[in-house]
C-alpha cells in the first residue's frame, strides 16, 4: 500500500467529486438564470441563506447519484 500525503488526498478529493462540483456550478447557473420563470422552486435563490442550504442538499443528493449512477444500470 503507497503512503498518501495531505496532497494526494485532496488531489484524489477533487478528482472524485469534480462531476458532483461541475453538476452543482450548472444547476446554480441554470437556475439563477431563470429563477423568475421558476415559481416557488426560483424564489430560494432570492436568499442567500435559501441558495447555501440548497448548494448542501443538492451536493449529497449529486455525490450519491453519482456514486451509484455505475451500479444501477447493472
């Protein structure tokens, strides 16, 4: 087994979640985009508080998607 430094765990960090970090950047800009054409669901990104809660739900529900997106087709 290789010996992993600080470095190489973050290295891997990002690699992992880099679909999770660019699903979340394109759902933000979507839907900032249109927030007015978007009802209750465009209202949460009137508040920063509403888009921070959002940003944290919406990163687990994309890293488990992600994550057993491989084993769901199988």
């Amino acid at each position: 087994m290789d010996l992993l430094t600080w470095t190489d765990i973050i290295i891997q960090a990002f690699i992992r979640l880099g679909p999770v970090w660019v699903a979340l950047v394109v759902l933000f800009l979507v839907s900032y985009r249109y927030k007015r054409s978007l009802g209750l669901y465009g209202k949460l990104f009137d508040s920063t508080i509403g888009m921070i809660g959002f940003a944290i739900v919406m990163f687990w529900v994309f890293a488990v998607v992600f994550l057993l997106g491989p084993w769901i087709g199988s």
